[in-house]
C-alpha cells in the first residue's frame, strides 16, 4: 500500500513534468497550437495560404467557429494575417530587435 505522502509527491513530480496541468485543453488551444506547431516546423510558410476553415474544421472533427477562433488568435499574435474573402495567410517572422 502506497501512503498517502509518496501518491502526493508522485502526483507533484507528474505537474512539475507538465503531464497534469490541472486545466483542460480546449478544441481551440488543440487547433492554434496545431497551427502554430505547422508554422514552426515549416508545413507552413511565410506567405502561404491556409486550407479554408471548412477543410480545418472537417480533418479536426471541430466546427468551423472553432477553427475561427483559433485563427483570429494567431492572427493577434501576428503569425498570420487575414481578409474578407482572401484567405488566411502565414505572416514572416518579425525582424530580429538589436
């Protein structure tokens, strides 16, 4: 039988980890961050189109508000950029501060 100080200090090891965090994630952090991971990783480049939030939404199992929520958000953190009837586009990196 485990005492209850050794399950409390397991528990505790499993947050500093990161593995419990004690906040669920939401569909919309699943897609920004999925997003943010394709940029970063280059699936996505600067200047390239986004697929329409139909075909997002359809591949992720989400409704198309949720993928729009998720895109205005990486569009206040200026990774992309977007317009009415346009697309959404990947923005470069900003320039380097010296």
């Amino acid at each position: 039988m485990v005492s209850q100080d050794t399950a409390i200090l397991a528990i505790q090891d499993l947050v500093d980890e990161g593995f419990l965090t004690g906040t669920p994630i939401s569909k919309t952090d699943e897609i920004a961050q999925w997003l943010r991971d394709r940029i970063g990783d280059g699936t996505y480049r600067p200047g390239d189109q986004l697929p329409v939030s139909r075909a997002l939404a359809a591949a992720h199992g989400v409704s198309r508000g949720t993928v729009d929520i998720a895109r205005r958000r990486l569009v206040s953190e200026r990774l992309l950029e977007t317009g009415r009837r346009r697309g959404t586009y990947v923005l470069p990196p900003p320039p380097p501060t010296p």
